[in-house]
C-alpha cells in the first residue's frame, strides 16, 4: 500500500555554521564552515514522510527570492507533488542554526514567505480529504494550521500534529487533532505544566486534551499513550550523533507513514521505526540533506531492535 500523506507547513533555508559548544548570551564564538541546506518543519517531514515511502503532498509558501526557487527544487528532487506550493513576494524563510560538538542546536527562524499562508485553496482540500494523514506543525499562522485541522476531520483524514515550535494551543485546535507529536519541552508548554514534568504525567495530562500522545525522549526513545490504556517505552538507537536538526522531523515524518502501513500490526514497531529514522537523521549534518530513505531506516531498525521480542 501507498500512504498519502498532506503536509500543510513551513519551508526555511537552514543558515548553519558548526561550533565546539553553543554561545552564551553576549558571547561570540568561533564555528567552522558555514553551509546552506532546505529545511523548515513542513519541508522537512514531507521529504521524510517521501523518503519513507509515502505519496506526499507540501502546502506552504516560499519567498520570491533566489532560496525560494532552491527550496521548491529540493521538495520536486525528493518527489513530493509540489501544486500547493505557493510563491509569495519577499523572502523566504530562513533558521539561523548553530550545532555543537555533542550533536545539540540552537535554531532562530525568520518566517518570511512561511507568515503570508493563509487560506486553503479547493485543490488543497480536495487533497488534503484524499489523504491518509494531514501532518501539522507550528510554523505557519495557527489560522491556517486549525482550517487544515478541520478540512482534514471533515473528509476523515487522520491529523497529526508536532506542535513545534513549542506554543500553548487554543481548545479548538486540539479537538480536532488525533495524535499529539512533541518533545518534553513543547508538551510542558501544551499542557500548561512546569518544566521537568516527568513522562507519564505529561502522557496523562496530554490525553485530557488529545486522544493519543507521542513523547519524543532524544536519546531515550520514545513514550506513546492513548485513551484505550495502551501506553508503551521504546528506546532509540544508540548511534554516533553528528546533528540532531530534523530528527524530530524525520521521526515524526516515519511515524506517520508506520502508523498508516501497521494496519492491525504492532504499534510498537511503528515507534521504532519512527525511532530508527530519528536516530538515522542525527548520524548525518544537516535537515533536509540527512532525512533517511526507507533502506536506511529498516537497516537501522533491524540492528538496533533484533533482540527486541
Ligand atoms: O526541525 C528542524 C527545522 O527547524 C530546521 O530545518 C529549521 O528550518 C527549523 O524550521
């Protein structure tokens, strides 16, 4: 089977320079060669969901400059249909990113063209009811995030949504959002708790609001909950970390294709193999550049769990 699969979301050009460790505030640091490479938490996880092996569709909007015929070239290349790409006049957005030695980023995101989304056309709807999954993220207006939310209810479509940037989200969102993706952090913020929530009450509190909740752990795995009672731990990978920019993406790109293909097979396998993506992504520098193919994920994911009953 093909899963299809809707991004409505934003498309940056990464800025990013290599340090030994992250500035301080006020500090200046030396880094190592500065490198241009597609990102944006829409683009990223469309072209994950793609290298995965879904039928991906991207709506978004790149800027009228020279980055936004890059970005539109870099979604064609990694064959995700393109039609509701919108070009708008101005910059394209841009993440200024500084990774350090240990694998971390900092990240600072101009929106640019990503802040002029606004309205789906009747071609965006059409697709967005055709698919499997809408996969939802934060960088473009909430307005357009909640329309897509809703057209996707109306026609069916299992929405997802990785509500990063971390932001506190209005009730009418989250009702219509069927899977909740977010690190500790953003699910700290989402569900109004204090930071260093611990996982199962940040599961708990989360599914008051959604129906089921996935927890990004970094480098211990992942956290699932949902309203059946199922709640599952699964670890990640262990891997020679090199830049962490997009795993999340790539996680949460695999995850939705896993979860669709599964059919009645183990959801833990599904978090996995979202894992083995995460995991595959950090092994190499850059977002778009380093999101695995569907090789790539299933050897990683046999090495690390084949002792796994
Ligand atoms: O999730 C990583 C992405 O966040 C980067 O590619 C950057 O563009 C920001 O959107």
């Amino acid at each position: 089977m093909t899963v299809g699969i809707v991004v409505v979301g934003s498309v940056n050009l990464d800025l990013v320079v290599a340090t030994p460790r992250l500035p301080s505030p006020g500090e200046t640091v030396l880094g190592g060669e500065f490198r241009t490479v597609p990102g944006g938490k829409g683009a990223n996880q469309a072209v994950a969901a793609a290298r995965a092996g879904a039928a991906c569709a991207f709506v978004g909007a790149v800027g009228s400059d020279d980055f936004g015929r890059m970005l539109r070239d870099n979604l064609v290349a990694a064959g995700v249909d393109v039609r509701g790409l919108r070009t708008a006049d101005g910059p394209s957005g841009v993440a200024l990113i500084t990774v350090d030695a240990a694998a971390e980023n900092c990240i600072v995101v101009s929106p640019g063209a990503n802040a002029t989304l606004a309205g789906l056309t009747a071609a965006d709807r059409a697709a967005i009811g055709a698919a499997d999954v809408l996969l939802l993220q934060l960088e473009v207006p909430l307005p357009v995030v909640a329309e897509a939310a809703g057209c996707a209810r109306d026609g069916g479509t299992t929405v997802v949504l990785n509500a990063a940037p971390a932001a506190p989200l209005p009730r009418h969102l989250l009702d219509l959002v069927d899977m909740l993706v977010v690190n500790e952090h953003e699910a700290a913020v989402v569900a109004g708790l204090p930071a260093h929530t611990g996982t199962a009450a940040l599961v708990d509190a989360l599914l008051a609001l959604v129906p089921t909740v996935v927890l990004t752990l970094g480098t211990r795995g992942a956290a699932y909950g949902d309203r059946c009672g199922l709640r599952l731990r699964v670890p990640a990978p262990v891997i020679d970390a090199v830049d962490t920019t997009a795993a999340g993406d790539a996680f949460t790109g695999a995850l939705a294709v896993a979860w669709v293909e599964r059919g009645t097979a183990s959801s833990e396998d599904a978090l996995r193999w979202a894992c083995a993506a995460g995991a595959a992504c950090a092994q190499r520098p850059g977002a778009s550049v380093a999101l695995p193919e569907r090789a790539r994920i299933d050897a990683l994911f046999h090495e690390a769990y084949r002792n796994t009953a």
